[in-house]
C-alpha cells in the first residue's frame, strides 16, 4: 500500500509518501481499495495541529474514501468483495490506497455513482444534509444566502438548499468562483463588498438563512443582512478568522444563530450506523439526480501537500480527491 504519513504538525509541505503492506481486516472490518480520497479545507487544519482534535502522531490525514472492498475481516458476511462503497472515517487514514474500516461504517455506492464524486461529496454535503435535516430547516421559496460559495462546502450548500426549492444568492471572491455558484443552483451571485446592502438588494429585503463558511469581517455583515427571524449557521471559519458576533444584532428582529458540526455529531452523538444512515442518504439523493455535486478535480497522492496548501490559501473551487 501507499500511503500520506504526517510525522509532526506544520505546514502540509512536511507530509511524506510512505510504501508498506497492506493492511488486513480484523473481525468486524473491511479492506478497502481506495479509488478516490476526498480532501477540505479542514484536514490542512489537522496537519497543522490547529484543529479541535489532535490525532497521535504519526498518522495518516484524511477521512472520507470511496473504493472498492477488497476483503472482508473474519465473521463478516458483506458487502461483496468488489462492492463499490465509501465510508466516512472516523480515525482518518484515508490519504492511502488501502484502507481497513469497520463494516458499520462502510456504505454502498449507488450504480452511476463516481469514486471521485462519492468521496469529494461526503464531508460537505453530509454537513449540509445534517445543517437541514438537525440543526436549521430551510423551507420552499425562502431566501438562502452562502458565503464562501465557490468551495467546497458553499457548494454543497448552494445544492442542497436548491434542491428544497428555496432562492439561493451566492457570495464568493471571484468570477470564476461566481460562476460555480451560479452552475450549482444560485439565481444570484454577488461578491464581497459593501456585502450587507448587496445581499438585502438581491434578496429583496434580506435573508431568511445565511450559511456560513468563510468568518472573518464579512460574518457580521451577513448577521446584520438577515430579515425579522432570519437564522445565521456559523458552519466554519476558512478565512483564518473567528467572528465577534454582536449580541444585540441578534436581540434586535428576533435572530438565531445556529452551530452546525457534522463531525461532532457524527462522533459522539450519532454513532456508526447513524452517520452511515446520513451517508446513504446524501449517496442517495446525488443517484437519483436530486443533487448535482460538480466532478472534482484529481492529484495524485504525492501532491497531497500542495493540494492543502491550495486550500489553506483559497485557491481551490469546488474540490479535490487523491488518487492512489
């Protein structure tokens, strides 16, 4: 097997491309051949050491897979060997050709279904999913501002809050980040200034959701663009900044904001089968046509350090999977 080796926290230059054997699956397990890694924003965080959660070092980044079972551990009566599955995994790991994951968390990938778009869907569309499904309902025709609408996760949620019908403006840094926004559902597309006034004129009065990705100055802003009992979703922080929010911005017209972490939820509240049950779902929904994640963009896994490089410093539109 190859596998991406972080041997100490820093920048994503210092990751190493190690060869070994293949891992063999214990009882309750699967080896997977991965097909396609799925990369964020979040796991150039981990490598850095500037997460919430510090893996021991050394370890392999990466937790979201699409591939194909190569062998079952023993007592384990399925999926197949050769079964087109993905798994969202929880110890990381995924940065490798093979992979050993428990079969509870292991999922089935619906035919049509890319490796690549199944592993670059999972950890922002999966937060999107459960954004709506847990944590901020969005209903048909309101009014959905997102920032951060060229990555990854403003994608997804571009898509997913399409796909429940409500109107979807798109807040991203460039053209060419505008115009993926406006590909995955957006009836508007504005950028970053004078962004208070720019979203009340797109949305008509103001918004009904803003989702959150980005922090940073234009946060407030956005708080301060949501109509009477508008929700704010702080879902992350990829400008580097953390907001200050003000409280009597939110006093004021009866606002709410709203934390959404997919992971925690999926790591201490959901358990295995929970979170697989939210990975079916979204697998599902992208097979029968109901969402439309765009094809990422590929590298090998060598680059795996330039590739969170590019993130870290908001290159990226759309996302990126590693192929072994």
């Amino acid at each position: 097997m190859r596998r991406v080796m972080c041997t100490e926290f820093g920048g994503p230059e210092r990751l190493t491309t190690q060869e070994g054997p293949d891992p063999e699956p214990g009882a309750g397990e699967v080896l997977v051949a991965v097909e396609a890694a799925g990369v964020s924003f979040v796991d150039g965080l981990i490598v850095a050491g500037r997460y919430q959660i510090r893996p021991p070092l050394p370890f392999v980044p990466g937790s979201a897979v699409a591939g194909r079972v190569a062998a079952l551990g023993p007592g384990v009566d399925g999926p197949a060997v050769g079964t087109p599955v993905a798994a969202a995994v929880m110890d990381f790991g995924g940065f490798a050709s093979h992979l050993v994951v428990p079969v509870a968390e292991v999922v089935a990938v619906p035919e049509g279904v890319e490796a690549a778009v199944a592993a670059s869907t999972m950890e922002s569309y999966c937060t999107m999913v459960f954004a709506v499904t847990h944590r901020v309902p969005i209903a048909a025709g309101e009014r959905v501002v997102v920032l951060g609408a060229g990555g990854g996760i403003g994608l997804a949620a571009v898509d997913v809050a399409r796909s429940l019908g409500a109107r979807v403006v798109g807040v991203a840094s460039s053209e060419e980040k505008r115009a993926a926004a406006t590909a995955a559902g957006a009836e508007a597309v504005i950028g970053y200034d004078d962004l208070k006034d720019g979203i009340r004129a797109a949305t008509g009065g103001g918004a009904d959701v803003v989702i959150d990705p980005v922090g940073g100055a234009a946060a407030e802003s956005a708080l301060r663009a949501l109509r009477s009992g508008g929700r704010f979703c702080v879902v992350g922080f990829a400008s580097g900044e953390i907001p200050r929010l003000p409280a009597n911005v939110v006093l004021l017209r009866n606002r709410t904001v709203i934390g959404v972490d997919w992971g925690d939820w999926s790591r201490e509240t959901a358990g295995p089968a929970a979170n697989a049950a939210l990975l079916a779902d979204v697998l599902g929904r992208v097979g029968r046509g109901e969402l439309h994640p765009p094809a990422p963009a590929t590298a090998p896994l060598d680059e795996a350090g330039a590739v969170l490089t590019a993130y870290a410093e908001r290159r990226v539109t759309g996302k990126y999977v590693l192929v072994p």
